[in-house]
C-alpha cells in the first residue's frame, strides 16, 4: 500500500510542473507578427562602379504601400512579410531629371525599372535593408522617425513655409498656395483630414518644368511633418512622384523695451 500511495503522488507531482516529468517536449513561443508602419529615418551607403556615396533617406509606410524618398530618385512599391523579421520589397524606380536639391523639389518618373529590398526589423525602432543589381549595391540604416508631428492638424499648419527660393502660404480652411521666385512654378490646392500622422493633398501645379496639373483636376496624395518640423507634399500621378518639403516661417516677436522716467 506504502508503495502505491507512493506512486500515485509521484505522478500528481508530475501533472503540476510545466514540463511534465520523463518528457522532453517544450512549449515554443507564439511567432511574432511583423507590421511595417510610420516614417523612418536615416541614411543610404551605396557603391555603383567605382563610386560610393551616402544618402539621406526618408522610407514611409502608408496604407500597405512603402515610398523610399532620397535626394536622386524615389522608390515605391508593395512588401512582403517573410519570417523572422524579415520582408522583401518590390520597387519601381522613379530617377529625378530635374532635381532641385536647394528647395528640395523633387519629381521622378517611372523608368521601368524595379529592384528587391531585403529589409530586416533589427528592433522595434531600427531597420536595416540590403540591396543589390547588375548597377548597384547598398544598404540603409534607418531609425523610427518617433518624433513625427502625430497627431498633425490643419490648424497647425496654418502660416507661411518656404524653401530656399520658394513661398506658400496655408489658410485655417487647408487651402494653400504657393510659388517659386526662380522659376515661376506655382502650386495650390487644399489639404484635408486624413489620419492621426497625416493629412490628405489635393494639389494643381502649373507653369513647372516638370509634374503640372491644371484644373479643374488634381493630384491626391500624402502631406506629413518629421521629426524636425519640415513639412513634406507627397504625391503620384501616372508614371510620376511629386515630392516636395517646407519648413515653417517663424516670425521672431519683439520683445517690448521699457523707458524709466525719473522725476525732480
């Protein structure tokens, strides 16, 4: 009797620890679903030929569609979610002809040609991706932009913002207005709720070198701020990407300067 009473603890012990007892089966952890959203910043190190260079980069994420933003062409494609982190990002590439680096106007067309990224979430915060074709290899660093303008309003934008030879000026109603000094290009529309980090771009563009849109049609788009309060437009129409930046105008405010008066 000792010896089955014995027994019987033996096994109510066994079927209150985790592992059970004589088994060698282990519990795996739920995998981890990745979810790819928001703005990221960083840089590019990019070897073509004989030639390295290094880029700034702006990559976005909206409505399952991924935009790489860099000062020489802009990419934009769909991804896939592989395993362990990783996805893969399928891009068309669209070269700047005209790229104004001073203003930070940049307008790309389709060239017909797409390349892979291979893109690893490192941590929750930062992403390196690996690219390579028969022209080029490189490879980004980039971090969570976590300090995005989020939520962004139309009431603060309101005021003028400018570039380096350009002007616009946004109304409490979203409509906005704008032109270059240089060249003559002018912009205009209205800006629209959207989502908590953006806003929706209605915009017509007439007498520029490239990306002109009269009315009474538009081109619908993506407006968002970064980290560093600049103000970016970000629009497709067709074969073409409109992307262009604006910091705010801020208006210094005069201190008043007191007059003593002294009496006899």
């Amino acid at each position: 009797m000792t010896v089955k009473l014995s027994l019987i603890s033996f096994f109510l012990f066994c079927l209150t620890i985790t592992t059970g007892c004589g088994s060698d089966d282990s519990t795996s952890s739920p995998a981890v679903t990745v979810t790819l959203t928001g703005l990221w910043q960083g840089e590019i190190e990019e070897t073509a030929g004989s030639t390295a260079s290094t880029l700034p980069v702006f990559i976005l994420f909206y409505d399952d569609v991924v935009y790489v933003l860099r000062e020489d062409e802009a990419q934009v494609g769909s991804f896939t979610i592989e395993t362990n982190e990783l996805s893969t990002w399928d891009m068309d590439l669209h070269p700047y002809a005209n790229p104004d680096t001073d203003n930070q106007f940049y307008v790309g067309t389709d060239d017909n040609t797409n390349l892979t990224l291979s893109a690893l979430l490192a941590t929750p915060t930062r992403m390196v991706v690996n690219y390579f074709d028969s022209n080029r290899a490189g490879r980004i660093d980039v971090t969570l932009d976590a300090e995005q303008v989020n939520p962004l309003t139309l009431a603060s934008l309101v005021g003028d913002w400018e570039s380096s030879s350009s002007s616009m000026v946004i109304n409490d109603d979203g409509g906005f207005s704008g032109w270059n000094a240089d060249t003559s290009c002018q912009w205009e529309g209205i800006l629209l709720p959207l989502s908590p980090g953006f806003l929706q771009l209605n915009i017509q563009r007439e007498n520029c070198t490239e990306f002109n849109i009269g009315a009474p049609s538009f081109a619908t788009g993506l407006v968002f701020r970064d980290g560093n309060e600049s103000l970016h437009f970000l629009t497709q129409d067709a074969a073409d990407v409109l992307w262009m930046q604006f910091a705010k105008v801020t208006t210094a405010v005069e201190t008043p300067t007191t007059t003593e008066t002294t009496t006899e």
